[in-house]
C-alpha cells in the first residue's frame, strides 16, 4: 500500500474538443518525479475516482469542484495499492 497525494491537472478544458486532465499520484516521502497520466473527458476522470481508485462521493465531488474553480485538485492522505497504482499507470 503506497500513502500519498494525487494531484490532478486540468490541461484544456474542452477548447476545440474534449476535456483533457493530467492525473499524478506522489508517494509521501519519495522525491522522485512524478508520473503523469493524460485523462480525456470528465466522465472519464470521474470514473477513475469512482471506480479504479474508489473515492468517497465526498472526495470525488471535492475533487471536480477544485478543478473547476481552480483548474487543479490534491488529495492528501490516500492510501493505493501499488497494483492499482501500476494498472493505472501512476507508478
């Protein structure tokens, strides 16, 4: 289980085409640079939260009303397996 925070980007918001997010996850204490994971579409981004990374609605809702006042979302303090962090392509 790797403890950290995941940062989300808002890239292009919908300009000629679809939302595009760049999604990172940091793991506390490691220095490394991140890698980041090109999200196309909302629905799309909300998914990941949802499903993949299985965020409280509270969270997730969080999240997306951060991005779209701010254009960027941190969440601190998740805990994600290091499987799902590979099959996500956030490791």
């Amino acid at each position: 289980m790797a403890r950290g925070t995941l940062q989300v980007a808002w890239i292009n918001k919908g300009e000629g085409g679809e939302e595009h997010y760049h999604v990172m996850f940091g793991k506390d204490g490691d220095s490394k640079t991140l890698r980041a994971r090109s999200v196309k579409g909302r629905h799309e981004l909300a998914h990941l939260f949802k499903s993949e990374l299985k965020l409280a609605d509270n969270a997730c809702n969080s999240a997306l009303n951060d991005l779209d006042s701010s254009g960027q979302a941190s969440l601190n303090g998740m805990e994600v397996s290091d499987d799902i962090l590979k099959n996500l392509d956030l490791a």
